[in-house]
C-alpha cells in the first residue's frame, strides 16, 4: 500500500475518488495535465523560492538532497536543535511527509507550508477560516512529527502570498455549528485514505464544479453519464447522492418517485435535503429524462427594458490577487451591430490595475441609464476590493450604486431563482451553449486566460492578449444570448 502523503490528503478533501483513481487505474486513462495546472505548479515553486531566498535568519537548507539523504538528513537537524529547517522529510509508519519549513520551537518543532495563494478562506475578513486542504497537509506533518518525539504541539502555520503568517490550531472548534476540530476532521481523511488505499472503500464519481481541472476528467464523466449518476442534476452533488443513493440510485429512478412518499412533515429520509430541495432535485430529474425538454421559469420574472445594455465581465490572476480586464459588450436599443469594449492592465503592477479600474469607471459613468448585466455576484465583489486599493477611483457610495437592483442585474441569480434547465450545471458557458452560442477558442474558461494572460506578462505576445479578449468578449455575448433566452421564456 503506497504512504498517505500531503498531496494524497488534499486530493482527498476535494475528491475521494481521485485517490481511488490515482491508486487503481491504469494511468494512461488520464487527461493530460492542464496548462492551467502546471502554471499553479510553476507558481507555486517560483514563489516558494522567492520566499525562502528573502529570509533574513540562517536555515538548514535540505532541498537539493535525495529523498533518502533528506529524510535522513532532516533528523540530523532536529536532533542538532536547527532553528529552521526547508526542504525537510519526515516519515512515521505509513505517514509521509515533506513539509516546506520545520521551525524550532521549545524543545519541538512547528510544521509550516509556503503557499502562493490565501493561507484561510472566506470572502469576509474578519470570517476567514483556516482552508481544510492545507490544514490536513499540515496536521500529516505535526501527526509524524509527534510520532517522531519532535513536536511542539498540535500547531503548525502557512506564509502565504501576501505575506501573512497564518497559524493553524488543530484542536479549536472550527464553530458554533461545526464543534468538529481540524484534527478530528484530519483524523477521518487519514482512516479514510486508509481504507480506499487498502481496497476496503469502493468510491464513485460524481460531476461536481472543479472536476475540470482534475486529471480524471473525461474518465469519471463518461462514468457518471453511463451510470446515471444523481451528481448530473445540478446542485446535487456528492454528499447528497450518497445519503440519497441507497433508495434513489440514478436520475431515472429520481424521476420517476413521488416526492411526497418520502417527505413527512419537514423532513425527508436523506441527510442535507429537506423537502422543497427533493422536489426540486425531482423536477429537474424529470428534465433531463425528458425526451423533448425545454427550459421553463417557476416564477415571473421582470427584465429592464433599457436604452443601452452593457454585458460586463472581469477576467483576474487569482494568484497575483490582480484584475487584469474589464470587458464590455454595449448594446444599443434598436441598433443592429453590439460593440466591444474593453479596459486591460498588460502589466500585473498596481499602477496598471488602477488605470484599467479608472477607465473602466469612466466608462459606466458616461451610460448613467444603462442596464448592466452581470452572471454572479463576482463584479461586485471585484468592485468592492478594488474600490478600498483605490479610494481615488471610485467612492464606496458610487459602487454601492453601481451595483445597486435597479442598475445591475445578476442574471445568475435569476436563473437559479426562476428557471429550470435540462442541464447538468447552470454556469453560463453550459447554458449558453445549451441555446447555441459558440466561443471562438478550442478551449474557454477562466483558468485558461489565467494562464495566457501569464504567458502574455512573459512574453509580450500580443495573439495571447487578442485570446484573452475574444474569449472575454464571447463571455459578455454569452450573457445577451441568454438574457434574450430568459425573455423568450
């Protein structure tokens, strides 16, 4: 059986059926790795090095040793009392672990990973919370490091890209709903990861929204279809199918129930579904096995009728935690031809941000009637963070009003509240496509300008910025083909 290993647990927090997949299948079943993919390799590395290269204190450097000469090496260290140790390795049984730093504290040592995105999660400041997939890499490490008689307690901390020091303590509740600590919900990943490593656990696909980017893409999709599986109906994802699936296994079996058969007053027999959520999941099983489905609204819905329409889209570096363009299709009432317009900031520098946020400032400000289209809650979220970095831009009071109803509408917000789709998901991309519309590019998404816009940065290549906006552009016509299709519903 292979040792559970940091990447194995986080792989396990995101999906338990990779882990299955990686220890079982054929490899050459696999996706190639996205470029998307490699790029956050690639980050990862870069920063990581950056990071270690601007330390001001001494460290033991073990990085550029074998894995036997650095697991050897790294006792050595903290046997010698080594304030820091990078590029350790450390194994206990069948725990294995190569934590980016080791820092002395007392008679033990912290584990720590550099990180080159948030080390918590939460769009709230003052609501951050420790991320499970680091926080079980982390607890792997202090786990063999208590094994080992090296620990200095059941903390360890990540440095992260923006330079924080975020410390990750395992035996605090995660909250008041959620009394379970992060070293209890280590603790059932690592039974967990035993049992499916050692043949005992028999996991099952599902379609779920970061599925894309997973190596086992196609595999697992061709099994979820072929298997009817519950993860097909949007919203319904894996947690739900499992505690659904010993008395409702396919799409076609959830269809064909009555729903009130298994709803007694305010619950259902399943875990996390009440009733309204299982005659939903019911209705949109009987969607997508109907032969000749249409999309249909389950309640009124009121579209502005506007002079001027603008269909705006933001594409940013998640990474560099920079807005890199702001895209626009303006259409005009009665006017035949819609336009593009666009804002970009070429450099990844705080003074090229703020200019494509002023311009684009500037732009809504000569429309002060438009009706402005969105799909999610993004924009404003965006607007809001880029209004705090440049007071000078913009005022909190104009972006409230900006993005105020009666001038914004989030059209995913209406779809989610008032319609039903026969289709898997409800992302723009699959909805527009579902009423016809085409992107240009082979392969759209925002991981992908993601990963031009860095080659971009690299190499000057004005074909990738022109990608970046024609695929920008596609996301903003994407919107009007189905804003004209909730009008015809």
């Amino acid at each position: 059986m292979p040792p559970i290993t940091a990447s194995l647990l986080y792989a396990l927090v995101e999906c338990p059926h990779r882990v299955w997949l990686d220890a079982t299948e054929d490899p050459a079943e696999r996706d190639e790795v996205s470029p998307f993919v490699e790029l956050l390799w690639e980050r990862g590395s870069k920063f990581e090095r950056e990071t270690i290269q601007k330390l001001d204190l001494p460290f033991t450097d073990l990085s550029g040793l074998s894995p036997a000469e650095r697991q050897r090496e790294t006792l050595a260290a903290m046997r010698r009392g080594d304030q820091l140790i990078y590029g350790g390795r450390i194994a206990a049984g069948d725990l294995l672990g190569q934590p980016d730093l080791l820092l002395k504290e007392g008679d033990g040592y912290l584990a720590g990973d550099i990180k080159s995105a948030a080390g918590e999660e939460g769009a709230d400041e003052d609501d951050r919370k420790p991320k499970k997939k680091y926080a079980v890499q982390l607890a792997l490490y202090t786990d063999i490091l208590a094994k080992l008689n090296f620990s200095a307690g059941r903390r360890a901390f990540v440095w992260d890209i923006r330079g924080d020091h975020v410390d990750y303590e395992f035996d605090i509740p995660q909250g008041v709903r959620n009394p379970q600590t992060l070293w209890q919900f280590y603790s059932a990943c690592i039974a967990s990861a035993r049992t499916i490593l050692a043949g005992h656990e028999r996991t099952l696909p599902a379609s779920a929204s970061g599925c894309k980017l997973c190596h086992w893409y196609t595999h697992c999709r061709e099994q979820v279809r072929a298997t009817d599986d519950l993860s097909q109906i949007p919203e319904l994802g894996r947690a739900k199918r499992d505690a659904m699936k010993d008395e409702i296994a396919t799409v076609a079996d959830l269809a064909g129930i009555n729903p009130d058969g298994f709803i007694k007053g305010s619950k259902t027999p399943f875990k996390g579904i009440g009733p309204t959520s299982l005659r939903r999941f019911h209705e949109r099983a009987k969607l997508l096995k109907a032969p000749d489905a249409r999309p249909y609204l389950t309640q009124a819905v009121r579209l502005p009728i506007a002079e001027r329409e603008l269909h705006f889209d933001i594409e940013a570096d998640p990474m560099r935690d920079h807005i890199y363009l702001h895209g626009f299709v303006v259409r005009d009432r009665g006017v035949a031809d819609s336009r593009f317009v666009s804002f970009v900031a070429e450099q990844p520098t705080p003074d090229a941000e703020r200019q494509a946020f002023s311009d684009a400032m500037a732009f809504f400000r000569a429309s002060p009637n438009a009706a402005i289209y969105v799909y999610s809650h993004y924009e404003r979220t965006t607007y809001r963070k880029l209004q705090q970095r440049y007071p000078d831009v913009a005022t909190v009071e104009e972006i409230e009003a900006l993005f105020a109803e009666d001038r914004t509408i989030d059209l995913y917000r209406i779809v989610k509240s008032s319609t039903e789709w026969p289709t898997w998901d409800h992302s723009i991309k699959t909805l527009a496509k579902y009423l016809g519309f085409k992107w240009r590019d082979t392969n759209p998404s925002g991981a992908a300008s993601i990963e031009w816009y860095d080659r971009f940065v690299e190499t000057g290549d004005r074909a990738l910025l022109q990608r970046i906006l024609d695929y920008n552009e596609d996301d903003c016509r994407a919107m009007i083909v189905l804003l004209d299709g909730l009008r015809a519903l």
